[in-house]
C-alpha cells in the first residue's frame, strides 16, 4: 500500500476530488497554505495499492494546471524617506506536489456497531 498526498492549488482541487472519487478512491481534502506566495491551497491524501499508484498522479496531472500571476516583491531597503515601488514579477503557480510514501498498514474504523 501506498498513501499518496498531492499538495494543489484551490482552483484545481474542486474537479480533481471529483475525479479521483469517480475513480473508486477514497479522499481526505485538508485545506493548507503556501509558503511563497501564502495562498489557500489543497492537501489531498489517499491511501491506494501499488498498481494504482500511476493511475492516480495521472488523473493529478490531467486536472492541476499552472498559471502564470504577477506578484510584488518586497520593496528593497532605501534611506529614510526614500521609496522605490518594487515593479510586479512573473512567476509560475499551480500545478501539483505529490508525494507517494510506503504505508505499513491502512485500515478503515467503522466505529462500535
């Protein structure tokens, strides 16, 4: 078994859950925060056999895209009274981080019956 945790944008995670659970899969949605730019995004994790390890990064990749946005940096450091506004930078977001880890053992809890 395999737990796979794919990190993606909140644009994409909407049609890429739907997707994954069309497929059989059972999906935790966790909503996170990224570090450069500090935007909303989604951790997925899912729990799948071996076999079904390609299939599932490629139904991320068919539904997770990159964007191009334009961020403003931090302005530089000037004397005092001095302003230099930072002019806007291209930079490529979205896509996905996947991560596929060894999982020793997977088991479903359907609480006391």
């Amino acid at each position: 078994m395999k737990l796979v945790i794919a990190v993606v944008q909140r644009a994409d995670a909407g049609d890429l859950l739907e997707a994954m659970t069309a497929q059989g899969h059972r999906v935790t949605r966790i909503s996170s925060q990224g570090g450069f730019l500090r935007e909303g995004n989604v951790t997925l994790l899912t729990a799948v056999r071996d076999h079904e390890v390609d299939p599932v990064i490629k139904v991320v990749r068919e539904h997770c895209y990159t964007r191009t946005r334009y961020v403003s940096p931090l302005p530089p450091v000037a004397e005092s009274g001095e302003f230099y506004p930072p002019a806007p930078v291209e930079v490529q977001v979205g896509g996905a981080t996947v991560f596929v880890l060894k999982a020793a053992n997977v088991e479903r809890l359907l609480g006391a019956q």
